[in-house]
C-alpha cells in the first residue's frame, strides 16, 4: 500500500486546485472544499455498507418505527416485528405511504363487492396472465444476506423474482380476460400488474441502441432508423398504459400519485440534448443527400400542459409532491420550458438561481433527485455558456448547506460529470482523490451484497436504489442523521475524468498515465471492471490523440487487457473462455498453440485479478463491432505518429493491419450470414453463434498483436 500512496500523492499534487481571481470561481472552490469536508464528516460515522445502516437503524428505532406503521410490538417475534418494517419501508416513498395505501384500500374495497369469476372454459386465459404477471425467470442476483443470523433481509432475490416481465405479452393477456377484466383479479393481481407493467420498464429511457455510447457508431440513415423506432416503441407503451388506466377509471378504481407521476414521465419524455442533437444532424445530412424523411417528434411539453396537469394536481391534492415537481423539471429541461422551470424553481424557494421571485413560503423541499436535476441544467452548455457558472454555484452551496441532503453515490457521480463537462477537471479531480484514492474503505461484507454494492447490472441497481430508498424514507421518520454508510464508487464515479482525459483535444498532461491509474486503481481496490464503454473511450483517443504519452507499447498493453478481460467476464464454462476458467491458464496447457499464439501468452498475457462481479447477468466487456473498429483505427494511427523518421515502413504496416480488419470483416459477416433490413441477421443468433464471433475476434487481435509487436 505504501508504493500505492506515493502515486496517490503524486495523481494530486497534478490536481492541486488553481488560484482563480474571479468570484465564481473562488466560490465553486470554497464549495468543493466544504462539500469534501461534509461527505468525509459523515463517512467517519460510517456504520459500514448501507445494508449495516439500515440494519441498525432498524434495531435503534424499532419501537418508532413499529409505532409509525400501526405494527403491533407486543409479539415476542422480534424477526417478525423486524421484517414487516422492512416491508412497509420498501413500499415506496414514505411521504407518498398514505396515499398509496389509500388508492390500494379504494381498490380492494371495489374488487371485493363487485368481484366476478371466471367460468371453467375462461380459466385458462386468467392462468395465462398470472403467468404473464409472475414469469419464472431463473434468479441470476445473488442473494443479498448478511453474516449475522439476526438479519433476515433478502433483497436481490425478492426484487428479482418477478421483474422481468414481457410487457406486450402481459398487455395481451390482460385483455384476452372477459371484461370488465380487473373485476376478474384479486387486489393483489391488479396492484402487481399495475406496479409492475408502470414501473419495470427499463428499455423504455435508454434504448440499447440509440444511446449516448452509440452516437457516433451509426451512419445517418441507420441512427435516424433506429431513433424513429424507438419512438414507436415508446409510443406504443405508453398507448397501452394510457388505455389501462382509462379503462380503470372508467370502472371506478383510482389511481395514486406515484403511478400519475409515471404516466406523465412516459407520456412527454424527450432524449438528452446530446442525442436530439444526433437526430437533427442525422436529418440534416440526410436532406443535403436529397432524401425524403420523415421524422418522428417528441410528445410536446409546454407551460399550457404544464399549467394544467399542476391545476388539476393542486385540486387533489393541496399542492404539489417533490416528485411531481421534479419530474415537470426534468421535462422542462429537457423541452427547453424556461417559464416552466421559473415556476419549479419558485416552489421550491429557488427562483433567485434565475433572476426570479422566490415564494413568501417554500411550498416543496428539495431532494436528491432536484439537485442532480439543477446540477445538470445549470451546468449544461446550453446555460453555462450564455450565463456562467454562478447558478451552478449557487445550487451547489445550497446542497452543501441541507442538512438533510445525503450525497449518494448517484449525487457526487453527477457532480463530477458536471464538472468534467465545465472543463473543472481539478475540482473533480480533488474530490475523487480525497473520497476514494487517499483511503480505500474496508467493508465487511458477504461476496453477494459486495456484489450489489458495485451496481453493475440493472438488476443490482434496482436493488441498491431499494435500499437507499428504505434507508431514507427510516431517516425521515426518526429525523436519525447519525448513523451513515459508507459510500463506494462505482464506474460513473472514475467515467467523468477518464471521459475528460480521453478528449480528442484533451490538454492535460500526462493523460495516459491518469488513464491507465484510474482503470488499475478501480480494479485493484474497488474490483471494478474496465467496461466496453470505458475500453471506447481509451480506443478513441489512441485514434485521436496528438499527445504525448499515448504510445504503442501502451496500446498493446490495453489490447492484451481487453482480451483477458473479456474472457474473464464471458467466462461461463470452461468452453466459453479462451484461456480456462480456473485463472491458472490450465487450459493452454491442452491445446496446440501458434506461433502468434505464444507469442501473446508468453510476453503480454496477464492473468486477470478475481473481480467478483455478476457474470451470470451479462458480459461487461462486449466485443461489439464498433469497439473492434475502433481498436483496428487506433493501431493505424498510433503507427502513423510513432514513426515519423520511417514514413515508408509505418505505411506499410498501416496497409498490412488494414487487410488483417477487411479479412476479419469478410469473416465475421461469413459467420453471421445475410443481413436483413433491420440490421440483425436472417440466422438463429444463438449463444453457439456469438461464441463463434467471439473468438474471431479474440483470434484476430492476438494476430494484430503479434504484428506489430
């Protein structure tokens, strides 16, 4: 550890933060330096990992707790009394219990007078949607359990169950049954349909293919294509949750507010800037061509809807909930509705962050979610361009300032991406070395809730938003704030600056080198892996890059890892990795290896350290075309600047590796077989078909190796 600290030491003298004369700097200065001061305050109050905390406030506050939710406390079952606190804690946002209860109350009351049943010959359209509703998936999270036999919480397990569930198919059966169709189910049916086909959408916001990540991977044509079916897709989801709950209206049942939220986050959703940006040039690139095309639009938001929806909410229910109001701010945001956010702004007691009026009397707290919302717009391009970085400052000295505010992970992760994108590398830099370099948390927790804790997967993420959920909605029922946990990074904590070093025109010194320590120093004390995302960033400014420091020897170097890791992270069975899955390369020892082979075995093969990550849910290191694109585009350029005395030579090995990249194309596509219009092929894509793939690829980038080592 101490050769760890020396570099440590070194990562922040690069970072010291620089004198500024300006106001607003030396503003945004004092509030890093507080922020830091605040998060490092509470982490010495650490109770351990967030389950710990939740598992002592729990014991702490049971009387209270038992007391607030109406659970008898007479029993002598104290695991009883336990677990049904932690059921009602993870129902959902607290201040929204009653109301909910209310809504579910309303329902059951309705089913059970006017219940109908089934008969025989319609049963089996009831059996198909419990079905529908409970799919059997096999549960892939570990169990989330911990060492003491007092704790009986079991949350990946219980969340994971029933969570993947085939929206289309569930709406179908739904209305195979006889109508009235609710009056068909019992309250807990229609309460888990409704939660689970309103809340488990998760392809709904970011489409695995029109993403940030895959902006520049499309031609125009194709990204227009896939944007204009994502927007079907939307809009045929949100048409079948628009129909249900009409339906259920009209029979009589009432919704609650947390599923009102939700319809109208689906309902007027709009991309992040930097995707619509993609779209509108896509579109513009394609017109210059003279095409014809038909561009889908957003669903309009504006002051009349917002207006209307806000007087209709206020009519219910006095006033508007915190969650109503960030979710009109994130549509406000993101449709440009500066009157909008004016309104949200007054509130919540911030009008004066943009030349506003606040309220006599705030009408809202601020949250979490608020914050990240306002850290985002103020320190948007789009804002801090045309009005700088005061209100940005401003939100931030107000977030420092609450109280009652709890800097997650998620929080700090959006507070270095603002930064980063404000071209602040040095504050972000600071808070990163002083929250997660300078001392490495030693937490004592089981391989599955470690697991969890890293969020790698959606379902990990569900999980730990539970549990940050339960953990708040104990502090505002006990006003407890002594009892923290300990906060652990995760990728998007290290992504802003790595994201940052790897800029094409990027003028920090030394950027490599701080690559290189960020991705070794997440793998070595955190256990995080490198992602394909993460190894694009990397692969790009190789491509890019006219600084020093990004050579070839390093190139190779990240190559050899992606390999390693990639099999490490695919390494299902022994057949599916290339080098043996007891991380001994026993495996090498019984094939026939080639010359190109051992040569990469023996001088850049690394064995890759134990990561403990969910590999059951997924590879985290995908082979996709356009990485191996980018990694093929990054050899050429880097041999075009390492060789500049020996023109002749480096063209000649440019011209070499790019026929290697045409024959591993003509392979690939050989493998695939014929492509339809949608861009998936007409074959079976099966798991045997992408281990194909795989190790083509795997196969060509040793050889690529072997070429220019």
């Amino acid at each position: 550890m101490k050769a760890t600290k020396i570099i440590i030491r070194r990562f922040s003298a690069s970072v010291r933060i620089r004198q500024k004369s300006e106001p607003v700097r030396n503003r945004l200065e004092a509030a890093v330096a507080n922020f830091i001061s605040k998060v490092q305050k509470s982490q010495s109050k650490s109770s351990g990992s967030i389950l710990s905390a939740i598992d002592l406030l729990i014991d702490k506050h049971n009387e209270t707790l038992a007391a607030h939710f109406g659970i008898p406390h007479e029993t002598n079952d104290y695991l009883k009394v336990k677990q049904q606190i932690w059921d009602k804690l993870s129902v959902g946002d607290i201040s929204l219990a009653q109301d909910q209860e209310s809504v579910e109350a309303q329902r059951s009351n309705l089913l059970n007078s006017h219940s109908l049943r089934l008969s025989s010959s319609s049963s089996t359209s009831l059996s198909k949607f419990v079905k529908c509703l409970y799919p059997l998936h096999k549960s892939t999270s570990p169990s989330l359990s911990s060492s003491n036999s007092n704790k009986v919480l079991d949350i990946p397990s219980s969340l994971g169950k029933y969570e993947l569930i085939n929206h289309n198919q569930l709406h179908r059966t739904f209305y195979e049954l006889p109508s009235p169709q609710p009056f068909y189910l019992s309250p807990q049916h229609l309460n888990d349909f409704l939660h689970r086909f309103l809340f488990n959408k998760r392809d709904f916001i970011k489409s695995n293919i029109v993403s940030l990540s895959n902006l520049n991977h499309f031609a125009p044509y194709r990204f227009f294509e896939y944007y204009n079916q994502m927007l079907f897709k939307r809009q045929e989801y949100v048409s079948m949750v628009t129909k249900i709950l009409q339906d259920l209206q009209t029979y009589g049942f009432e919704t609650s507010l947390t599923e009102q939220n939700q319809i109208i986050f689906y309902t007027f959703f709009k991309d992040k800037a930097p995707i619509v940006h993609k779209i509108n040039e896509a579109v513009g690139k394609l017109k210059e061509l003279g095409m014809s095309v038909t561009q889908d639009a957003y669903p309009t938001f504006d002051l009349d809807t917002y207006n209307q929806l806000k007087e209709s909410m206020i009519a219910k229910y006095g006033k508007l909930h915190i969650s109503s109001l960030n979710i009109f701010l994130l549509h406000a945001i993101r449709h440009s509705q500066e009157s909008v956010i004016v309104d949200v702004l007054q509130q919540i007691g911030f009008a004066e962050l943009v030349g506003g009026n606040s309220l006599s009397e705030r009408l809202s707290t601020p949250d979490e979610t608020t914050f990240a919302l306002l850290f985002e717009y103020f320190s948007s391009s789009s804002y801090a361009s045309s009005k700088g970085l005061s209100s940005f400052v401003e939100v931030f000295e107000k977030a420092v300032a609450d109280k009652s505010l709890v800097f997650d992970v998620k929080l700090i992760n959006v507070l270095l991406k603002c930064l980063c994108e404000n071209e602040e590398l040095n504050f972000a830099e600071n808070i990163v070395s002083k929250l997660f370099l300078q001392e490495v948390p030693k937490l004592q927790v089981d391989e599955s809730e470690a697991v969890v804790l890293k969020q790698m997967s959606p379902r990990d993420k569900l999980a730990y938003k539970k549990l940050e959920l339960i953990y708040n909605n104990i502090r505002k029922v006990t006003n407890d704030f002594e009892i923290s946990y300990t906060i652990l990074p995760t990728e998007s904590t290290f992504k802003p600056l790595i994201s940052s070093y790897c800029l094409p025109l990027s003028n920090t010194k030394n950027s490599f080198r701080k690559v290189n320590y960020l991705t070794n120093f997440m793998e070595t004390y955190y256990k995080l892996p490198i992602t394909t995302r993460t190894f694009k960033l990397i692969f790009s400014k190789f491509e890019a890059s006219k600084e020093e420091g990004w050579e070839l020897f390093d190139l190779i170097n990240i190559t050899s890892k992606l390999i390693s890791l990639h099999d490490y992270s695919y390494n299902l069975s022994e057949d599916t990795s290339l080098f043996g899955t007891d991380g001994q390369f026993s495996k090498l020892d019984r094939i026939e290896k080639s010359s190109q082979l051992t040569n990469f075995i023996n001088n850049h093969l690394v064995k890759q350290i134990d990561l403990n990550i969910p590999i059951a849910q997924g590879s985290f290191v995908k082979l996709n075309d356009s990485l191996i694109t980018s990694v093929y585009h990054a050899f050429m350029e880097t041999i075009k600047r390492s060789a500049p005395n020996n023109k002749e030579g480096a063209d000649e090995l440019v011209r070499r590796i790019q026929r290697q990249y045409d024959s591993l194309r003509e392979r690939i596509n050989k493998s695939r077989g014929p492509v339809d219009q949608e861009g998936f092929t007409t074959t079976t894509r099966d798991i045997y078909a992408l281990d194909e793939l795989n190790y083509i690829k795997k196969a060509f980038l040793i050889d690529l190796i072997d070429v220019v080592g």
